[in-house]
C-alpha cells in the first residue's frame, strides 16, 4: 500500500467540532473531494481512505447542531459519494472483508446515528455475490431475533438494512421476501428490497402490488411513487405511471 497522509485526518479528531454546522459541512465536503481526486489515480488508496474518513466522521461531528438538517445531508451526501469509491476498488476478498468489518463497526459505534444510510449499500459495498452473502447468513439471525413475534418488548437490530441489502445483492430474492414476511410492521425503508426483489425476479406487477400494500400510515409517499413509477414505465405503462406516482414522485423537484 502506498504511503499517503491525508488532510482530513487530523481534523476530524473525536469532538473536533462544535455546534455551529457550517464549519464541519466545509471539512466534510473536502474530505470528499480529496478522497476522490486520489481515486483517478488510485483508487485501492481512495478505498481506504474513504473507510477512514468513515471510522472517523460521527465522532468528530458529535456536538454539531443537526436541528437544521444540514449536517445530516451533507453526511448522506458524502456516503452517498464514497459508497462508490469502496464498491469499485479492485482487491482480494481478504482485503474487502476486513474493509467491511471496520465498516460494521464504525456503524455500530455510531451513536446519533449518522451512518445510518451506509446499511442501505451494505450489497453494493460487499462488491461480490458470495461477499453479500456471507454477510447475510451472519446478519439473518439477529434480524430474526428482532422480529421475534414472541418478543415481549420492542428490539431493534442496526444490520437489518445491511441484511436486506446484503440478501439482494446475493440474488437471494426469495428469502428476503420470506424474511420480510417475519417482520412486526410493514415498513416501508424495508419493504422496498421486497419490491425491488420482485422485479428483480421479473414479477413486476406483484412488486407493484407489495408497494401499494405499504401505503399506510405515515408512508413516504414520494419514495414509494420514485419505486414504483420506473417500474411501470419501461413495461408499456406510462399512463398509468403518470396517474399513480407521477405527482408523489416528482414532489419537490425544481420547477
């Protein structure tokens, strides 16, 4: 590995810094784009550094306002950026799954938590079918646990995005559908994998029907109008895309 010193790094110490938001959204924006730039050359380096910033990001931001919002996007953002990063880097899966391990533990020291979103590209992290699912086989018992029906008082598991996620990126379509029918509640943050299975399997009238099933209370329709409309579309369907979810999906966009 080449030797490299990274601007970032010692100033995303733990508690560097204070409530005010801007401040850390500037560093958190260049440690991006430094992380990145190293990347078009050398992209392993980039790998590790990006898991780095990641191991270091939430405790450096701990007493940051986050009432705003502010902060919690541009974190997202930047996830969002180095997912990629990780996912693209060529190495052997020695190296991948010990990327992943410090990866899982930053998530589950991560308090606030800001590295919430990083479950969600669990799959795309493990860059590899047999990665994901090894992942999955380790992450199926504690969600199982969680959803325990017999379960007397509330449990909450941090990896059941990463297993959802883990599970669809192994091609395991079925078992994520039958593990999704254990859960306690139909949430929609999970239910999409099963949405996204179905049409993975080409059943896309069925993941249609298993979004509209998740249209409870207090969904979010505007994600699940983005799910379903893409859906439709490519299928022969466009007026009947634009009738259901065109509105929730395009709320909020620029006019």
């Amino acid at each position: 590995m080449i030797s490299y010193r990274w601007q970032f790094s010692p100033r995303f110490r733990r508690h560097a810094f204070g409530w005010k938001s801007q401040p850390a959204i500037l560093r958190i924006k260049e440690a991006v784009a430094e992380i990145k730039q190293v990347a078009r050359k050398e992209p392993v380096l980039a790998a590790e550094g990006a898991i780095l910033f990641l191991e270091k990001l939430s405790p450096a931001i701990e007493h940051v306002d986050s009432s705003s919002g502010a902060i919690g996007t541009a974190v997202n953002r930047a996830i969002e950026s180095l997912v990629v990063v990780i996912a693209n880097a060529q190495v052997e899966h020695e190296t991948r799954q010990r990327w992943l391990e410090r990866l899982w533990r930053a998530v589950e020291d991560d308090a606030i938590p800001y590295l919430e979103l990083l479950a969600d590209f669990w799959g795309e992290l493990c860059a590899t079918p047999e990665i994901a699912s090894r992942w999955a086989d380790e992450f199926i018992p504690l969600v199982e646990r969680a959803w325990d029906p017999q379960a007397t008082e509330f449990r909450y598991f941090k990896g059941t995005s990463s297993c959802l996620s883990a599970l669809y990126a192994a091609g395991r379509h079925q078992q994520l559908l039958a593990l999704l029918g254990k859960a306690r509640f139909q949430w929609w943050p999970n239910r999409r994998w099963g949405v996204k299975s179905l049409v993975a399997m080409g059943r896309n009238a069925k993941g249609i029907r298993y979004a509209q099933e998740s249209n409870g209370l207090n969904a979010p329709l505007q994600d699940i109008g983005c799910t379903c409309e893409p859906v439709l579309l490519p299928s022969g369907f466009a007026a009947e895309a634009y009738k259901r979810y065109a509105m929730e999906a395009n709320q909020g966009m620029p006019i």
